[in-house]
C-alpha cells in the first residue's frame, strides 16, 4: 500500500481546501492549461493515501493549491515528485518547447527521472530528428519575451554567480576524473539548489543571466552523461540547454551547445548529422562569432568530414580553423571557450588524420596535443590513444604499445565510457601480425595491470 501524501495533506490544510473544493480547483486548473479532466473527491482521497495520478494530473494539483497559498508550487511540494517518475513519457525532453516556462519544468522532470535512474530516458538512444528539429528552431526562432518572474524566492546576480562558480568546480572534475566521477553529484545539485531558481522572483536582466548559467550547467551534465555512455538523457540535457540559451538571449553559448550535440553524434556514428550540427553551430550566432569559437566549430565539422572520408572537406575545415585559432584575442571570445588552444586543435587535427589514414601527419600533428598538467587527464589520454594509433597504423608498433601503456597509466584516475571506447578501437586495429609478435605480447601482460584494459574484454 502507497504510503500516505503528508505533504499534500499540509498543503490542503494551508489553503483551506476540502476534497471537494480541491478537486473543482484542479478541474479548473486543467482547463485553463487546455485539458478537460475528471476529478471528484474519491480521486483526492487517493492521492491522500498515496496515489500518484497518471499524466498532467500532479502538476494541475500543484497549480491548483498553488494559487490558493499564494506561491508557485512544484510536483515535489505535493508529494509527487519521484513517484511520478514511473509515469514519465519516453519523449521528455526531445523537444524545444515554445515558452521558457515549459523548459523549466522539463529541466525539472528530466534532473527527477535521471536521480531515480529512469531507464527510458537516461538509457535511451539518441534520435537524429529531434537534433535537427532542435537546431532549426534554434535559428529561426523569434526572441523570447521579458523574463522577469514573480516566485516566492527572491534570486539575484549572487546566486547566478553561485550556479557559474558550481559549475566550474564541477568541470574541472570532469577533465580531471572523466564524467562518471561527479555527474550524478551535479545533477542532484541543479536539481536541489537551481530547480527552485528558476522557479524565483527576478528580473528580466538577473533571469537571463540565470537561464545563460543554467544552460552552461545543462552543457555540463550532458558532456559528463554522453561520457559517461548515457547518451538518451545527454541529448536531453543538451537540446534543453539550447532552449534556455534562446531564452537568454545567448547565441554564443547556443552555437557551443550545438558543437556539443556535433561531438556526440561523431561518436555514435552519425556523421551526416554531426556535420551538420557542427554547420549551424558556426552559422548560428552571426556576427557575434568570434575567433576561438569559429575555430572549435570548424574542427567540430573536420571530425565528421574525416569519419565520412571527405579528405577535401576536412581539410578545408581543419584550414580554416588554424586561421581563426591564429586570429584570438584575450577578449575575442567568451571566458567558457577559453580552453580550446592549439593543443586542443592539434589533438583535433591528430584524430581527423587518423580517421583519414594519414597517420605520419597524424603523429606529427598529435605530438602537440598533449597537455600533461594532471587538470586534462581525460583529453591527454585521448590525444595519448590517438598518437599509438598512428603509429600502429605505421608500422611502427613497438612505439605505438609503449605510446598506448602511457595513455592506460593516465587512464587509471578516469571513470568514463568513452575511454573504454577508445581503448576498443584500439584493439581493433591491433591486426593478426601484430599479435604474434613478442611487443604484443610484453604490452599486453603490462596492460593487463589497468583498469581500462580490464574494462575493454
């Protein structure tokens, strides 16, 4: 038996609602929302008991209770907030909403449903329709109206400031330990400390700065996700990061998030799309592109190209993005964009020559990629994979084992499904000869002590 509602209870006590009265309040809540629903005073009875009602239903008795108390109320306040997970529809968040509103509580249902681990989304695959519907609205969308709110908790420039500086730490944890370490951390944080934000009373200048923050953080929790190999929720959180950036007003960071989206479909083998995100990314923005960023995206587009074999393509990319890298300024480009430098691009360029074959210049390029601070360990062991590819595919495979042990080494502090991706394709290039030699067989009893190896069978 569901375990009595206290919290509705309370709430029904607090603005002086009946079973009767309430359930006539959610009738008229559902109507000015556009649904005709039926609702007696058996159906609150049950939700007093613990019944978790199917669809719209908990977020109308919130409303409903709501206007009664004088404050916004979530599914959460009533009592209904994990319970309603299971009734969750396997399209939440594939879609760019038309209101900020409706965004806000997607963010809150998705952050809900990803805590209690629920398998249709956070499992789910990826759809290529909803990254191209998501990119076309986001160019030709008109602006959002003024964001200013009305909530019962006062927000300003401190807390946006608080949602930046939390992500950031967050971030550094990420390059540092791969997206498996903190990201169920980060989403219990926006979850338990941002959801209310939004849901505050602020301006129309401090609510735009909001949703540009919590679409940064939104950036973050589906790089960490896609790293983490959840790439169903990953593509949620992005296309919902990319909404909030249209409510801010911030094409920059909404041609990042597309960049983001190209990069994972890189990844999962949709090439066609990826450079196709990774064209509205640089298109998007307009004018306001600058030079570090034009780069990023047009590395982005190179990638693609390379796994769709289009040599000329990707290097007219990859030219194009050396010359816009070589026009940055200190302040030419958002803070957030900072970490894409030469070599960022030089791993960059060291994964589109390999895809291409050409794995001298592939060594060559890569050989600059390589940042060996300890606050990048994800990206040197990637860049690290990359450069024992190269020379695997050169022949020259007792480098290329020592090259790869020095990427597992780095490896061992990283808890993400890329890098056993990574490790895989590295195998798989490992040919028949090169097994019977006695370098394969010193690398491996040495790779067999890392965890990485271990976890790629």
């Amino acid at each position: 038996m569901a375990d009595r509602n206290a919290g509705l209870a309370a709430l029904m006590q607090e603005a002086d609602f009946s079973h009767k009265s309430l359930a006539r309040a959610v009738v008229t809540a559902a109507a000015q929302s556009g649904e005709n629903v039926t609702c007696d005073h058996t159906y609150v009875t049950r939700w007093l008991k613990g019944s978790i009602p199917r669809g719209n239903m908990p977020q109308f008795i919130a409303d409903a209770i709501g206007r009664m108390v004088g404050r916004r109320l979530t599914i959460d306040d009533i009592g209904m907030g994990y319970a309603a997970v299971s009734a969750v529809q396997p399209e939440l968040g594939l879609d760019f909403a038309d209101r900020p509103e409706s965004t806000a509580k997607t963010v809150a249902d998705l952050w809900r449903a990803d805590l209690a681990d629920a398998e249709t989304l956070v499992r789910a695959l990826p759809d290529s329709a909803a990254w191209n519907a998501a990119s076309l609205r986001w160019i030709v969308a008109p602006p959002d109206g003024e964001l200013t709110r009305a909530g019962n908790r006062a927000v300003g420039a401190v807390d946006v400031d608080m949602v930046r500086s939390t992500a950031d730490a967050f971030s550094m944890l990420d390059g540092k330990f791969g997206g498996g370490h903190a990201r169920r951390a980060l989403i219990q944080y926006l979850h338990t400390d941002v959801r209310p934000m939004l849901d505050g009373k602020y301006s129309d200048d401090v609510g735009r700065q909001l949703h540009s923050a919590v679409a940064e953080a939104l950036l973050l929790a589906g790089w960490m996700s896609y790293d983490s190999g959840l790439h169903g929720i990953a593509q949620r959180y992005l296309i919902q990061a990319l909404r909030m950036t249209q409510a801010a007003g911030d094409r920059l960071l909404g041609g990042s998030i597309l960049s983001a989206m190209s990069h994972q479909a890189t990844f999962l083998g949709r090439y066609q799309d990826a450079a196709t995100l990774a064209r509205a990314a640089y298109t998007g923005p307009g004018p306001a592109l600058g030079p570090t960023m034009a780069a990023q995206f047009r590395a982005m587009e190179a990638r693609a190209l390379a796994r769709l074999g289009d040599e000329r393509g990707c290097d007219l990319a990859l030219v194009e993005a050396e010359l816009k890298l070589s026009q940055r300024t200190a302040d030419s480009d958002p803070a957030y964009i900072a970490y894409f430098d030469e070599v960022e691009l030089a791993a960059e360029i060291g994964h589109c020559f390999r895809d291409l074959g050409r794995s001298v210049e592939a060594a060559e390029r890569g050989a600059g990629s390589i940042f060996g601070d300890g606050l990048n360990n994800r990206s040197d062991f990637f860049a690290t994979m990359v450069q024992a590819e190269a020379y695997l595919n050169q022949g020259e495979i007792g480098h290329g084992f020592n090259i790869a042990l020095s990427a597992l080494q780095l490896g061992e502090r990283l808890k993400s499904a890329r890098c056993v991706h990574y490790v895989r394709e590295f195998q798989g290039r490992v040919t028949d000869r090169m097994r019977r030699t006695a370098d394969f067989r010193d690398f491996k009893d040495r790779a067999g002590s890392y965890r990485l190896w271990q976890d790629s069978p």
